[in-house]
C-alpha cells in the first residue's frame, strides 16, 4: 500500500501560496520618503514597544480607507521583553463618511498614510498627497535625498512601526535558486539520454549545444546547480582533547533546520556534557513558552520531507536541505566545534521577519538563563537568509532586528550574514544592518560588540566573485559559495526517475537519479553556503582558545573574526590590482 501522504492537499496549496507581497513603491509616495521594491505581509504592521499613539494613528489615518487596527502581541514572547505588536488592519466602511468602496488592505499603504499624518497634520495632508503624486521622479529623488518631506525623530511614534518582511534563505530575485529546485520543472535527461551516441565528453564541452551563461548558468547541475554527488575522502574528525574547564565553540545555524546523516549525529541531552559523537542539538527549549525555539512540526520538516508544497509532483521543493547543507559545511571547516540548528524557514525557504525576530529572541533568553559558566553557549550566530528594506536610507528604518543582533554579540556572539544571491550592490538586511549608513543607527563603542560580517560567494577558482554574489561597499568578504560539497538529508529523494535502467547479473544498473540524495552528500551554490565556510573558520580559530579553558567572550570572538577574515581574504584571489 501506498505511504498515506504526510500533508492534506489544503496544506499543501497553502504552503505553495506566497507569504507576502511585493511592494509598491508609486503607491502612497510620502514627501521624503524614497521607496524601493520588498516583500510583505500586507494584512498588519510590526509594533515596537509602546503601541498607544501608532494605534491612534494608524487608526486615523485608515479612517478614509474604510480600515481599522486591532493592536494584538504577537505570540509567544516573554513579559520580560519588550513588546512587540501586531496592527492587525480590518475593513470597518461606516455610514456617516465616505470610504466606500473600500480598497483592499496593505500595510504599506497605511504606514505611508500614517507617515503624511504625522507630519502634515489632517489639514495638509490632502495638499501633500497631491504634490507627491504630480512630482516627476527626479523631483522625488531631490526631494528625498533634502529630507524636506517625513524625517522621523527618534521620539517619532511611527519610529518603531514597520511592516513584516519577507525572509528567504536565497533571496528572491533574478537568482535561478530563488524560485525552484533546478529539476522542478523538467528532468534534465528528458529529451535524450546523454550517453545515448558517444562517450559526452569525448568531443566537446558537454554543455555543447547550450553552454549556460549567465545568472541562470549557476542554476545547472555542472555549473553550480543542486545536485547529487559521491564524497569518497574521511569524515570529519575530532582530533584536540578537551581540557578540565573548557569548553567546544558553539556555532547557531538558523535556517531550514537540520535533518539526519552520519556526520551530524544528535545530541540528545541539553543539560550535560554530550558523548563524543553527539555534535547537533536539533532541539533547544524555548523560555517563552513549552515547546521549542521556532517550528517543531516534524510533519512539515523540510530536512524529513522534501516535497511539501504545490502539486504532487514528486519534485523537491527549492529550500529542502538548505539546512542539513549548511551545518555539513561548518562541521567540515570546524570539526571541533558543536551546532545549534533553530528551523525558522519552510520548504521554499521563506520566513517572516517577526518570528525571526522570535525565534532570535527566545535564544538570547535560553543563553542567559543558564548564565556565563553553563553550559547554554553559542559563540557563532549564522544567518543564511535576508531581505531587501524598502527605506534602507531615510531614518525610517525597522530597528528591532538590530537590537536583537546587537544585544547577541554583547553576550560574545559573531554574527555571520550570506550578502546574498542577487547580483546587485544594494544592501540586504540582516547582512549590512552595521554596515549602512542608516542615520538613526548609532552603533556602539569599539570593542563593545562581537563582530558582524557579510560574506559573498567566491567562484571555485577562487580567482572572482560569483556572477550571482551581491557585492558592495558593506560586504566583508567573500568566500568559497559556489559547487560547494557538504551534507544533505539521507532522507530526502524525490519522484524524479533514471533517465535509463537495465539490470543484469543480480545488479540494479541504471543511470543517475537527478534527486535521490540518500548517498547523503550534494554540490550546490550561493552566498548561503559561504557564510557558513566564515562561520566555520571563526569556530575553528576559537576551538584551541575556548577547549584549553579560555573564557568566551567579545574579545575573544573578535580575535577569532579577524584571524578567520584574515585567512579569508589570502584565499580571494578576485581583486583586480
């Protein structure tokens, strides 16, 4: 009999439906405020800490509209936090105004009317909504770059309010790996078998005919795209002793989550030193609320299951193993060091800013609960994920993701960011959150932090960045990302078949199966995969100091950045001199 499915198929549409919107910038231009494309949650808005007056603004300046807010928290955070709300938005038409028809709701748009309350009074705003609707682009480029529009002060009640980005683990985009798993459309050998004539590289390049180029090259199982592979060399191994009073480095991975293989066996007790062959703790208990931090559902685990969302297709969906891959990497560049993985992201490789923000805080809680000689350490934060903010220059920027990453690497914590996977220098957040010129951002005295870097992806010559890498001014560096070898889930193989098979003398003979990865290992690319090879190194700097019984700390985890940056930058042969 057939496996019963592990989703019903409304929980498969629902998990194939977009998590947000994209973002109209034209849409309810503010003066002062120059918006650029991202991706929402369009039904509320995020508040941070006192919530009365954006109520009441909100409130006021959805009243035309036909909406309403209803301020609720959100779910699961601890009274010992600062809260963080909801304005979840509702149509409410009345009788004594005219708001009919009522458009649909977005947030952005009622953040943006909120914005022109706030600074024109009711009496001006009509007057200012007409006078940044009739201004050529050039004039709202000048006027925003004067700040002689919505400038808001750090006492500004909209200051804290912000919409609910859209994370993924490879920024959506131009990026091949963005969208889809690279076999989710056709079978690369549907049209005819490679070997069907002659030996494929007895006469040329087997990409002969279509030699891919470009972004979408990297897309391509030999060019960089996901696909199987036989690692035939030595597990990573333990090879330093632990002396009395030390301790292993601790690198957080939080992501996809992480599923089973030989190299990252589970460690199954949180309150006591782990047997030897215990390196991953799957499970941290969350302190806001019974249960653990970010999802737990091991029926829409994307590092058990590989096709969870859209049709029963049998195709795997693009962000399962995303997880497994990345803490494979940082297990073979720091073989020493312990994992923490924290799953936040679905299958497709989305999460909302607010529980990012969630699952973040919940691991600050846990690390302090057990104090500074417990056993609850993490000493390197990986971030494979990001966004692009839609105002990254206007002092309308969301700073609760900064507090919560600046409050980490007070506790001793680096925290290391992918750059992204979308050819452009404009910067992604959380990666350029210190390295952007935000005004109302004053980052503190030197020393006083852990670092925080973003790493671009190197080609494997080594010798240039990838075509795909964003680059810029606020990327750190850049390291090996690209037909990177690491780990994934022995659990995981797809519908896809063999393009031929043909079994003699007792043996099953076949051609490869594009998505069987039960060998357990697998080359893929992007700038989510060199972030943890800099991870890895920060641990691998810190494994000696942190195991002879050194205390962590902020000092001794900036040593180790820098040491790690230092051997990062001998390897990038990329600089054009």
């Amino acid at each position: 009999m057939p496996e019963k499915p592990v989703r019903t198929w409304r929980e498969r549409e629902a998990a194939d439906e977009p998590r947000g919107v994209p973002l109209d910038p034209m849409l309810e231009p503010v003066p002062g405020v120059r918006a650029f494309g991202s991706v929402y949650a369009p039904g509320y808005l995020l508040i941070s800490g006192e919530k009365e007056e954006p109520e009441r603004l909100l409130r006021e300046a959805g009243a035309a509209l036909g909406w309403d807010v209803n301020v609720e928290p959100v779910p699961g955070q601890r009274k010992a936090r600062e809260p963080l709300s909801r304005a979840v938005i509702f149509q409410s038409p009345r009788e004594d105004r005219d708001d009919e028809p009522v458009p649909p709701i977005d947030a952005w748009r009622l953040l943006q009317r909120a914005r022109l309350l706030a600074t024109n009074g009711r009496d001006r705003r009509d007057r200012a909504l007409d006078a940044a609707r009739s201004a050529a682009p050039k004039e709202r480029a000048r006027r925003a770059r004067r700040k002689d529009g919505y400038v808001p002060k750090k006492d500004d009640p909209l200051r804290r309010v912000g919409l609910d980005h859209v994370l993924t683990v490879d920024p959506a985009g131009v990026n091949p790996f963005s969208k889809t798993n690279p076999f989710s459309k056709t079978n690369p050998f549907s049209k005819t078998n490679p070997f069907s004539k002659t030996n494929p590289f007895s006469r040329t390049n087997p990409f002969s005919k279509t030699n891919p180029a470009g972004l979408e090259g990297y897309a391509f199982p030999g060019s960089g795209g996901l696909e199987m592979a036989s690692y035939v060399g030595p597990a990573p191994t333990r090879v330093l002793e632990l002396e009395d009073g030390g301790r292993r480095p601790v690198v957080a991975i939080v992501d996809t989550g992480c599923g089973e293989h030989e190299w990252l066996p589970p460690r199954r007790d949180e309150t006591n030193p782990p047997p030897e062959r215990d390196i991953v703790r799957r499970r941290v208990s969350s302190a806001a609320s019974e249960g653990v931090i970010g999802i737990d559902d091991e029926s829409t685990n994307p590092e058990i299951h590989g096709d969870l969302s859209g049709p029963r297709d049998g195709f795997i969906d693009g962000a399962s193993g995303h997880g497994t891959f990345v803490a494979g990497i940082v297990r073979q560049v720091a073989p020493e060091a312990d994992l923490v993985t924290i799953r936040v992201a679905d299958s497709n490789g989305t999460v909302l800013e607010s529980e990012l923000i969630r699952a973040l805080e919940e691991l600050i809680d846990w690390m302090k609960e057990d104090g500074d000689n417990g056993v609850q350490h993490v000493d390197v934060l990986n971030l494979s994920l990001g966004y692009y903010h839609e105002t990254p220059e206007d002092g309308a920027f969301s700073t609760r993701l900064y507090e919560i990453l600046a409050e980490l690497r007070g506790l001793g914590c680096a925290v290391v960011c992918s750059a992204g996977n979308d050819a452009t220098d404009r910067p992604t957040f959380p990666a350029a959150l210190y390295n952007w010129g935000d005004p109302d951002i004053t980052l503190p005295e030197a020393g006083k932090l852990a670092p925080h870097v973003a790493i671009g992806a190197l080609n494997p010559n080594l010798s240039s960045v990838a075509l795909y890498s964003n680059i810029g001014e606020w990327v750190t560096a850049f390291a090996p990302g690209t037909s990177v070898l690491s780990t994934l889930p022995q659990e995981i193989q797809g519908g896809v078949q063999p393009g031929s098979r043909l079994d003699l003398y007792g043996r099953r003979r076949e051609t490869i199966d594009p998505d069987d990865f039960t060998g357990g290992f697998a080359i893929w690319s992007g700038t989510s995969f060199a972030a943890p090879y800099v991870a890895g190194l920060i641990a691998r700097e810190l494994s000696p100091v942190l195991m002879g019984g050194t205390a962590g700390g902020v000092d001794v985890t900036d040593a180790a950045t820098k040491a790690a940056l230092k051997f990062v930058e001998k390897l990038d042969r990329s600089v054009i001199e």
